[in-house]
C-alpha cells in the first residue's frame, strides 16, 4: 500500500471558528467539504486535542473562512500552530460575530460561512463536524489558497494534528 497516493487529494485551506461564552478561537483546516446541496451542508474534521473542537462541541457553533492564496505564512502559524489554549488568537486579528454567535475572521479571508451543528461522526483522532448552514457571505474576490499550494510554493508542513498527516 502506497499512502502517498493520498497526498493526491486536493483541498483548500480555511480557518474554523468557534465560541466558550467570551472565548472565542479558531484553527486552520484543510478537511472542509460540502456534503449535500439542499438543505446546505458542509464538513469539517477536528482533532479531538484541538481547542477549537471543544469549543464546536460544547457550543454547536461554527464559522469557516475562505483564506486567500495571499495569506502570510505568519498568518497561517498563528491558527495552525498555536493553541487557543496559550493565546488569544483573536486579539488583534479583524474578525465579526455573526447571527450564529460564531466568531468569523475576516483578515485574508474571501468568503465566509457559519453554520449550527446538525451532526457529528467520531473518527478516532478527530470528530467529524457536519454543519446546517446558517448565513454566508462573499468578502472580495480572489484565488482560494489551496493545500497544494501551502505545501508547494509556501514550503509549509502539516501539523501531526491535521487529518491529513503523513510522516
Ligand atoms: C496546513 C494545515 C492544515 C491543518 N488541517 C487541520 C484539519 O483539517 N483538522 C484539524 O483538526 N487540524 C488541522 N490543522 C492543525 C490545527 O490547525 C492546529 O492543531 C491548531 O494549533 C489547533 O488550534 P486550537 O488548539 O487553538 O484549536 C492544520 C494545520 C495546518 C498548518
């Protein structure tokens, strides 16, 4: 078996929010997909360790932004390779509230949505989050950053926590 024919998947790269009464975080994710049309349905895969995924999990809250190709790297490291659980990831970084209560990062993002959890799947590792679609909005126009090209042009690894990983 060959688990390099996985590295063949594509995806995009978004950042999930959620909500603890005041507290608010969010983290980078690969693993966001739309799974049916009516009513709007999306996925998102989290790591059970991730702060991000109590917060979903105790709030049934979420937000997803769209990050744009232009996203610094620095950018990327603070939601990808930080936990909530030692910073305020949302201190200095444009976000809004949206009708959800989810908090939704606005910086490099494109497009966002928000959604109410309407299920959920344990995978192990990570829970599988399938979210109702709530509200969603188009910030500007641009090129969604990619996963390939994360790691292609920006050089960038996966954390041992994306779903994705592969030593
Ligand atoms: C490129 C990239 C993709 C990632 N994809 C996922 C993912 O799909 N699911 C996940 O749970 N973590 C993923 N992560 C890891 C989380 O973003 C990371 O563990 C984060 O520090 C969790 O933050 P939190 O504890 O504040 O929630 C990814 C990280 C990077 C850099």
């Amino acid at each position: 078996m060959n688990l390099k024919a996985l590295r063949k998947i594509t995806y995009g790269l978004y950042i999930v929010s959620s909500r603890d009464a005041d507290r608010l975080n969010g983290q980078i994710a690969n693993t966001v997909f739309q799974v049916t049309a009516t009513p709007p349905r999306v996925a998102v895969c989290l790591n059970r360790e991730n702060l991000t995924h109590d917060f979903v999990s105790k709030s049934g809250i979420f937000s997803v932004s769209v990050l744009e190709q232009e996203t610094p790297f620095k950018f990327i490291g603070l939601f990808g390779f930080r936990s909530g659980r030692d910073i305020d990831k949302f201190k200095e970084v444009e976000h809004i509230i949206g009708k959800t209560g989810a908090p939704i990062v606005l910086a490099h993002t494109l497009a966002y949505m928000e959604f109410e959890v309407g299920g959920k799947m344990d995978t192990g590792t990570h829970t599988l989050f399938v979210g109702e679609l709530r509200g969603a909005e188009i910030i500007k126009e641009g090129t969604p950053l990619t996963y390939d090209y994360y790691h292609r042009v920006l050089k960038g690894k996966s954390p041992k926590k994306a779903p994705t990983y592969i030593e």
